[in-house]
C-alpha cells in the first residue's frame, strides 16, 4: 500500500515524514495555476521566490530573468508582469526563465523541501499530474498552501480531485485525504459555483481578478507537469 | 457579525486570536464525550490532565479524587477507571472530582487557555451548547483536538455539526467551518457510518471500544455544558 496523505496547511508540515515522498505543492488561486500554464507554454524554469526584494536582485544578476511580482493586485512597478495565469502565455514565456513572487505557494515549497520530489498541482494539469503519480511508488503528500497558514477550500478541493483520481489504486487514505475527496464530491459539478461562498473568494473578488479564478479552475487544459530542480521549477520529461 | 472559526488541530491554534472569544473544545473520540456525560451525572468537577503521573499526584493530594487513566485501551493499575464514558454514570461520578488522562483532549485545552471562556462540546450536549452559543455575543472558535496535533475526521464533523446550528444567525464562517459544514451534511444521517472508513476507527477497533464510540455519537442525551474555571472543567449555570 502506498500512503496518500493531505496536509491541510504548510503549518502541519512538521507531522509528516517526507523523505521518502512525492510532495505536490497545491496553491490554486493562482501561483501553481500560473506556474503550470508558463511551463506548458515554454518557460525554461520559473523560480519561486517569497520577497519582492529577492525577485529584483534576478534583475541585478543580468540574466535574462522575466520577473512577476503582485501587491495588492497590481504589477509592482518597474516588473514584467504580475500573477495573473493570463502572463504565462507562450508568447511571453517561452524560452524565458520567470522569477515569480508569491507568498503562500513559496512558503509550502520551502516547508517541503526535504522532500524526495517536489511536483506542482493545478486543476489545469490534474490528469496528466495524476497519471504520472499512478506510476510512480512512492507514498505522496498532497500539500495545500493555504491562506496564511491556515486552511482554505480551493486547494483543499484540488487535494480531493487528486485522490478522487488515485484512489481506486493501492493507496491508504488518511482522514484529511477522505474529507477533501468527500467536499470534491460536493463541489465537482460547479467548482467555481461551490467556492463562491468563501470568504477567499470575496476577497479575490475585491482584487478584480475574477477572470483569473475562473481560468484557475479550469481542468486539463495543460499537460506539463512543474518539477523543483534545485531552486528551479522545470518541466519533468516523462 | 460574529466570527464562527474552526480550528483544525490545536496545531494551529497560534493562528487565531481568542482573547475575546469562546472556544469550545471537542474531543469526540472519548475525552469531551466523557466530560460532558460525567458533568451531567453530577461529577463537581473533571480536571483533565496530559500524563499519568500529573495524575497520580492528585492521588498524594490526599483528596477524594477519582482517577481515570489509560494506556493502550487498558485501565492503568492502581487507576479508578479509563476513558470509557461508561465510566462517567451517576453512580461512579455524583458528587466526585475526576481527574482524568487524555493526551489530545487536554493538549487542545492547554493550547486555548487565552481565551475569554472555554467550554467543552460533544454530540452528547449538541443542542444545549449551541443554544447557550447562540446567548452570547463573544466570536465562537471551536477548537478539534485531531490525532496527534493532525487533521481527524470526527472532531471536524462535530464543528460542522455546531455550524449547522448556528449558520442561520448573524455569523461570518471562515472556510474551515464552510467545509466542516459541508462534510457533517453528508455524515448527519448516519454518523457511525460515515466515521467506519477512517483509519482512526480502525486504531479504535483495534483497542475494542466499540460500544465507546457509538455511545460518543449519540446527540442530544445530555444538557450540561462544562466549562473551564481554572484548571477544573464544571457545570457551567445558564
């Protein structure tokens, strides 16, 4: 049996043994959404990184770094773009290396990092995702990086659409993974429909990006899958 | 508005600020289920201690105190009971102080002490707490004391259950609520049933407290809400 773990939050990271597994970092709204949408349209890696400052010393290595940065939902002046998925486009991305700052997907990253393999989830690469872990026999934790360190409903559902996925296989449940798999089962016919009642949602709302959500939430429309290659996030060959 | 949070696991209790809030601490799985019954039956009062030997040391205190401890579903030796709420009647319990053992339970109360009152919830006192719930005017957190400072299945879907109770007045709920709401809708009709796919049923199936557990799904079969003064959980007077 291979074990199939939720953890809710970065912040239960610590009661988890993660050496031996697969983690996938889940950030919905919208740093993983993007950072698949960018891969599969080409980007030669995107960095992740947590500060506004550590994304504009890339500028000062003279590389040729594309660098995203969003405060209060706009593009911080003097940077390429912001978080919205729609600047992860192959006309803009391809080829390039893209230093992105977010909060919540980079600190689950970091928690994570003892981890055999880091891959990225996403509703847009949720099959493809899901059928390279069904071949893969590791144990795999499904980490939601959550809204400030404490839980939210979208990458929670996002963990229930992957063991919705994986769990007529050999794999054990915990409770977390049951619970997010039973509100994916309420949620999965109108997920947008569904998360309009979180306080997120109202939130995300007041930042105008509307249009991002509902592109966040869409479902295999991407088939690359986001891999950390040292501090790089890289398309995995398989 | 009133806040109507739940917290997950007393992990992330650090993430919410309760001085001026009421939590309501739930450990279905037996701790709160035990307290609730014993304070009914007329216990003065049940102190909860982490550790056999806090406990024992009531014992030197020379006082008429009952000890209730266990250790792998077994009654420790020279201990008055365990945790079975069979052990909380009338007969055993009226008039007594119970100092018990639990490790979850009384992690999660420890990890509450800021705030402005702490009460104590199971499907046992469901209604009447609420009830009195919805007298106050504090924000509400209701606090799951989870397996092992981690996520469970049951003390989620009693959260859901008080939201259920509570939703319809003048309460904000943060997502844990909106999704402890949602699960406690798809368990309600049969509780038992729902909670046999968690691997905790199966930990406690193992210990042979079967009857424990349907017993800690009861709803409704007690009024007595206990309350924390001091280190002593009593009968709170409404």
């Amino acid at each position: 049996m291979i074990n199939l773990e939720v953890c809710l939050t970065p912040t239960l990271l610590p009661l988890f043994n993660i050496e031996n597994s697969i983690v996938v970092v889940i950030d919905i709204f919208r740093a993983t959404s993007s950072i698949c949408y960018g891969i599969e349209n080409g980007a030669t890696a995107i960095i992740p990184v947590a500060e506004v400052e550590e994304c504009i010393a890339y500028r000062e290595k003279g590389f040729d770094y594309l660098l995203a940065a969003e405060r209060n939902g706009e593009v911080v002046m003097g940077f390429d773009f912001g978080n919205s998925p729609f600047s992860y486009t192959a006309e803009k991305v391809a080829g390039k290396t893209v230093v992105l700052t977010t909060t919540n997907g980079t600190h689950a990253l970091h928690m994570s990092i003892k981890a055999k393999r880091i891959v990225i989830g996403s509703f847009l690469n949720l099959t493809a995702l899901c059928n390279w872990l069904k071949t893969q026999s590791e144990d795999v934790l499904l980490v939601c990086a959550g809204w400030k360190n404490n839980f939210n409903l979208e990458d929670t559902l996002f963990a229930g659409a992957v063991t919705e996925r994986l769990k007529t296989g050999n794999y054990k449940l915990d409770d977390a993974a049951l619970g997010a798999n039973d509100l994916y089962q309420l949620a999965k016919d109108d997920l947008k429909g569904y998360l309009k009642k979180t306080s997120h949602s109202e939130r995300l709302k007041q930042l105008g990006i509307e249009a991002d959500i509902a592109f966040c939430l869409n479902v295999d429309i991407t088939t690359a899958i986001p891999i950390l290659d040292g501090e790089r996030l890289v398309k995995l060959e398989v």
